[in-house]
C-alpha cells in the first residue's frame, strides 16, 4: 500500500470595510482610488443596483453611470454594460430566471475574470450578485455597496452567499467574499421605516451573543433607534460592522458553531413559512424572542435581562406576536434547522453568554411560541412566569 499523497491549504482573504457619503460623487475620491489601486489598465465593472433603492434615488443609477463614463476612472476603467436596475428583496434570491439573465449579460460581453462586479443594494441583491461573482469563472472580484441597515451592519460583511431553492430558504449558498465594502451612509435616508427596523435585528443578535455593553447601549437608546435617528443608526452600524467582522475573522479551527445563529431556526423557518412576507430581520426577531424566552425558562437567563430584551424590541415595533407564530410546527423547524445548520443550536444563559446545545426540548419550545401568541406581549412578568400566565389565559380564553 502507497502512503496516500496529502495537501493542505488556507485560504486568506482580506478586505477593507470604508464608512463614506455620496460615494458616486465625483468629489469622493475613495471608490475610485480603491478601483484604481486593485485595477490594471482597461479593467472591466459590471455594477448591478437595488430597484428598491433606483426608484426611492431617481438620480442614483445615471449618476453611477456618469461616475464611470466620465473623469479620469474612465480611461483605465470600463464598464461593460450599463447599471442593471434589478429588482430587490427576497424576491431575487427566488428566481433562477434571474440568474440565468445576469450570467448571459456577463457571457455576452464577454466579461473576464479580472473584472470587478460592483453590487448596490439591500442583503437579497448583495447575496444574488455575490452568488453570480462567485461562480462566474471561478470568481470575479466583488465590491459591495449595501443600501439598508441590516446588509450595512452585518449581511455586507459577509463570506458567503445563498439564494433560496424551491422555497428553501438560502439552500443553495458559496463562499464570496468581497474585494471591499463601502458602507454610504446616504442610501439609507430612503430605506422605508419597516427595512430599518427590520436591519436593527442583526445589529440586537451580535449585541446579545457578543457585547452586553453592546446591548445596553442598544437599550438606552431603543426611542432614537425607533424614530430612525441618523447619527444612533450610523453608531449602530459601525459597532455591528465591527463585531461582525470579528467573529467571520476567526480562523475556521476557533469559530465553532456560529453564535450568531441565536433565533436562526425559527427565523428560518418562518421565511419559508410566510414565503418571505415576513421579512428577513422580523423573522431573525421572532427567532431571538422565543430563544430568549426559552433560555429564561431553562437556562437561567435572569428576568430583569430577559425583560430587557422584550422592552427593547416591542419599543423598536417589532409584533413579537405575530400571526405567524401560528404556524411554526416546533418540531419540524428544529429539524430543518439541523439540516441547514449542522447540529447545533445557539441559546442565552446570559447576555454575553451564548451557548451551543444539540438539543431543545420541543414541548417547552411550543409552549413559548404559546406564551408570545397568547399572552399580552407588555406584560412581561406574566411572559416570564410562562406556566402560570398560560394557565389564565386559556382559561380566560
Ligand atoms: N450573505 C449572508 O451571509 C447574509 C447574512 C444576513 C442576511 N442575508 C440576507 O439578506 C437579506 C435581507 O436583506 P435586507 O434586510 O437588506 O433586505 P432586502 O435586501 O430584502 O431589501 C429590502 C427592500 O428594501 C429595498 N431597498 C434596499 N435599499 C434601499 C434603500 N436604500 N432605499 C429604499 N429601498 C431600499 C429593496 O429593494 C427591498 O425591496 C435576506 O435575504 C437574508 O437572507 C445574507
């Protein structure tokens, strides 16, 4: 017998995540000596844009265009097709048709694998664009330019990207991490009050696994994080970018299941469940409720902390009651889970304490999904005394 031949590799990736405003003026120099330094002379660009963010920015897509077609980036960058506008939201990630007329596009021009694709949008467009960069010659360049809370301070930032098959949520996923991320503060003042909430779920999920303090800030400022407040929404970004960017910076040996995962199981099954009606962060909501809630009862996560939790998302508008609860079937949304995520689940003896199990016990699980349908969500003493409070509202019921 011949000794088997062996390999072994790392692969090393490195990218800047820059903080800017109007970063297709052609005041701003940082988009274009970033292209400039990571470009060879005649370079090609492929930028695909958010339609959510073309219509809410009329100007937005002629002013890319223009930034690229005028001044000195055009003479050592290209082009290669003007800005695709391209429907966003979880739609996209829905539809191979998609897929398949982004691919042509590139075919037909005959796009090379050194050229960059620039992809401006929400989390769903970031991840069709990511998918189709990842796979088109093995890899183009990717630079991202995220348009809504929740891609700004977490999704953008990511190494991979999903797309949804046949109504599974994000069933088919790669490995695309980006060239560089800018982060421009003035795609957000059009991004609709429910996507701004909905962004801040991400930002409440790292806050609980990572950073009490974290959380406290989030806390104690939860009415200007509800009113949309810029400068406690940019704060807020950059703490979550930065988090973030800490835990995907761990090497794959010391990362060990994902704390980020706290919620993902229900979230992840409520996407399906609704077809994507709930959005994205409610969904990632919902999932933090019930595991917070189940935590408090079986693993010791104190009242006053677990009251916290529930005061700040009801104070930021998230309906922890939602209808949909109705139909999560606990059982199966845990076994979905593991075939999604790998066995394990995340849950919160503490703020700042997440904690890996194989198992949670579905019988007290629904009986938290119960609790938040039945009981008055503002009444949190009853939610914490679950059992109890039960008992009376079914027999007020
Ligand atoms: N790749 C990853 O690891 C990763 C991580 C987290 C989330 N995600 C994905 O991100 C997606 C959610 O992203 P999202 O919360 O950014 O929502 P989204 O991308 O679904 O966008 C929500 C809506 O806002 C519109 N929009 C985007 N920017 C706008 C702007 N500035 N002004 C006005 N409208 C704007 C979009 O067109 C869309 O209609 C989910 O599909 C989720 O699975 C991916």
């Amino acid at each position: 017998m011949t000794r088997p031949l062996q390999h072994e590799c790392r692969i090393e990736c490195r990218f800047e995540v820059h903080f800017t405003r109007y970063a297709f003026s052609p005041a701003n120099p940082l988009l274009h000596d970033l292209l400039l330094e990571h470009s060879e002379n005649g370079t090609q660009g492929v930028v695909i844009v958010d339609g959510g963010l073309a219509q809410a920015q009329p100007g937005l897509a002629g002013d890319i265009e223009a930034y690229f077609t005028s001044g000195d980036l055009a003479r050592h960058f290209r082009l290669a097709v003007r800005p695709l506008v391209i429907s966003g939201g979880e739609a996209c990630k829905n539809d191979p048709a998609l897929l398949e007329q982004l691919y042509a596009q590139l075919a037909e021009r005959h796009v090379g694998r050194q050229a960059w694709l620039i992809a401006v949008g929400g989390g769903a467009l970031l991840d069709l664009a990511g998918y189709v960069a990842a796979t088109t010659h093995g890899g183009l360049r990717l630079l991202r330019l995220p348009s809504t809370v929740l891609a700004q301070g977490s999704a953008g930032l990511e190494l991979t990207a999903s797309l949804n098959f046949h109504g599974r949520k994000d069933f088919m996923r790669c490995f695309a991490p980006p060239g560089a991320v800018i982060n421009d503060e003035t795609f957000l003042r059009s991004l609709p009050e429910r996507e701004r909430r909905a962004g801040i779920a991400e930002a409440l999920r790292v806050a609980l696994v990572d950073e009490p303090d974290f959380f406290q800030q989030l806390y104690a400022r939860r009415h200007a994080l509800a009113r949309g407040d810029r400068q406690t929404i940019t704060d807020m970004i950059a703490r979550s970018a930065r988090l973030h960017l800490r835990r995907i910076g761990l090497p794959a040996t010391e990362r060990g299941p994902n704390p980020l995962e706290l919620g993902q199981w229900a979230a992840l099954y409520l996407e399906e469940l609704t077809n994507g009606a709930l959005h994205h962060g409610e969904a990632v909501a919902l999932g933090i409720a019930l595991d917070v809630l189940y935590s408090h009862q079986a693993l010791g996560l104190t009242q006053p902390e677990t009251t916290a939790v529930f005061e700040l998302l009801l104070a930021l508008g998230f309906e922890v009651n939602h209808s949909a609860l109705a139909g999560l079937d606990v059982p199966a949304a845990l076994a979905t889970y593991r075939e999604h995520g790998g066995g394990c689940y995340i849950l919160l003896p503490g703020l700042g304490e997440p904690r890996a199990v194989t198992r949670i016990d579905p019988r007290l699980m629904a009986r938290c999904v119960d609790a938040l349908l039945h009981i008055d969500p503002h009444d949190l003493p009853a939610l914490c005394r679950l059992e109890a409070a039960l008992g009376e509202a079914r027999r007020r019921a």
